[in-house]
C-alpha cells in the first residue's frame, strides 16, 4: 500500500469481517517508478497512520525496482541502490518502535 486512502478502505473491510490484515508499505525506488511512497518521512508518516487504524497489522516495507539498466553494472548498482534505500526505512521505523516482519525488495528486468 502507499497511499492512507488505501489504509482506510482496508481498515473499514476488515472491520466489517472481523479480521485484521497485515499490511506493507510500498517504497517507491526512484528509477521510473509510477507508485509507492517516497523514502524517509513520507514512510514513517504512512507507518504511524495505520498503526491507528483498527482491523490493520502493520507488518514491514518492500521495492520494487523498475528502470534496471540491463547489464551486470547497471544490476549491481540497482541492487545496491535498492539495498541501501530499504535497510535505511527499516533502520528509521525500528528507531520510532515499529516492529518490522518483513523487508524486501524484487526485480524483473522489462525486455522486449
């Protein structure tokens, strides 16, 4: 998820059945990505929102990368941008007290 609107309407579904739904947040990686919230505040903020609101778990962030130069170099700097960008939003949630079950990132390189 990336966006409290999100948030909300999950909140209200799972109200209404009586369950509570885990949930992460998508970070967005810089690299053409059309969706996920930017790195840092904008991470702890969205953290902070769901954490209030009833029938959701928050359980932990995940990327995506998109926009992948497809060469070794490209992969590895990828990876390593992407590495950097998510142990930073986890080290930033696990300073506020947020527990954090799962952190990932993924990739599929677009070939045509």
């Amino acid at each position: 998820m990336d966006i409290q609107e999100q948030a909300e309407i999950i909140s209200k579904l799972a109200r209404e059945v009586g369950k509570n739904v885990p949930v992460l947040i998508k970070i967005d990686l810089s690299r053409g990505s059309r969706f996920g919230v930017p790195p840092g505040e904008p991470v702890l903020a969205l953290a902070k929102q769901i954490k209030k609101l009833p029938g959701l778990n928050f359980h932990g962030i995940y990327g995506h990368e998109m926009g992948v130069k497809l060469t070794p170099e490209g992969k590895e700097e990828s990876a390593l941008e992407a590495a950097t960008i998510m142990s930073e939003n986890a080290r930033l949630l696990k300073k506020e007290g947020f527990s954090l079950h799962h952190v990932s990132v993924g990739h599929r390189p677009h070939t045509r």
